[in-house]
C-alpha cells in the first residue's frame, strides 16, 4: 500500500489491503508513524541481506553490484519504502537507527570493491546507487509485475553510464550530510 500510494495512505486502506480492521493494527502498532517505522526496517534488512549475499555469491565485484541492484528492484522486494522522507518528530528506535547507519557501509563496501576492480567508475559514490535505486522505483499507475519489468529496464539502461570509460560527470555526488536531507525530503515511490 505505501509503495503505491506513498506513506499518505489511510490506514484504512493499510487495513483493507492486510484483510484486517484498522483496530487491528492499532493494536500492533500505536501509530502509523510506528507502522512505518517498521516497513522501513524490514527494508533496511532487505537492503543489507542483498548486499551480504551479493558479496558472498558473486566473486566479481561487477557482478556483486548489479546483483545487489537488482535484487534490490525485483518484483515485491519491498525496498521502495525504505528511503521516504524522515518525520522529524518521531523518535526513532535504535533498532533504526543502527541499521540506517549500517545500510550505507555495506553499500559503500559494494562500490568501493567495483571500483578497486576497475568496474565501476571513479566518480560514482555510494550516495549515488543509493539514489539511483530510488529514482529507478518510482510510483506508476501500472500492475507490480510491469513495474519491475520497466524498473529492470531502466536499471539496464542506467549500468551502461556506471561502468568506466564515459565522459565524467558534472557535478560531485551528495555526501552524506547532503545524501540523509535529500532522503529526509524526497517523496516516496
């Protein structure tokens, strides 16, 4: 439901879509701020078991990278939801906030060993794959299936400008100070 209407969906549509009653999920979580809370550190889990196991499978750091990205924009993988903005009044558990901290090591981890490999361009970051997959999962009036059809498409597309060899680009990537306030303000998918 939130990767499809965004984190503005009534919880009673949250409800319908769970084949519960809205008291149901009150009951479980106290707030729609707790709720979504939740989706995101499923997300982050999603984010940090497909880096670990694209590190581990694959021997080619290339080939890790684009795994990782990927699986990351397959059909149901959830991570859509994890990067919408942040409600500055809520107070996030440390549960979140270690694995937020953890999500861009292990992304960092992926990128910098496809650039020691000399795969992955010099002047790409890990800010970047990070926006990259966000901007490859956008919301569309289209079924989930033809929507990871068109997100395995343009992530086709975006892999060839990842590799070495093309002209540089213009502009430094966000740092992370830059990275968590465009993450904090972009909509979601």
């Amino acid at each position: 439901m939130f990767a499809e209407q965004g984190f503005a969906a009534p919880m009673s549509e949250v409800a319908k879509r769970a084949g519960v009653g809205v008291a149901s999920i009150y009951r479980r979580y106290p707030s729609k701020h707790e709720l979504i809370e939740q989706v995101r550190i499923v997300g982050f889990r999603l984010l940090l078991a497909e880096a670990e196991r694209a590190r581990a499978e694959e021997s080619d750091p290339w080939a890790a990278l684009v795994r990782f990205m990927r699986r990351c924009l397959r059909e149901g993988s959830g991570i859509g939801t994890v990067l919408p903005p942040m409600d500055p009044q809520h107070v996030y558990s440390d549960e979140f906030r270690g694995l937020q901290q953890r999500v861009p090591k292990a992304i960092e981890e992926l990128v910098s060993a496809a650039q020691r490999a000399g795969e992955l361009r010099e002047d790409v970051d890990w800010t970047d794959v990070l926006l990259l997959l966000k901007h490859l999962n956008p919301r569309l009036p289209a079924t989930e299936q033809r929507r990871a059809e068109l997100r395995s498409r343009y992530l086709g597309l975006v892999l060839e400008g990842l590799r070495p060899g093309g002209p540089e680009l213009p502009g430094p990537p966000p740092d992370r100070a830059e990275w968590q306030a465009l993450c904090d303000n972009l909509a979601t998918p």
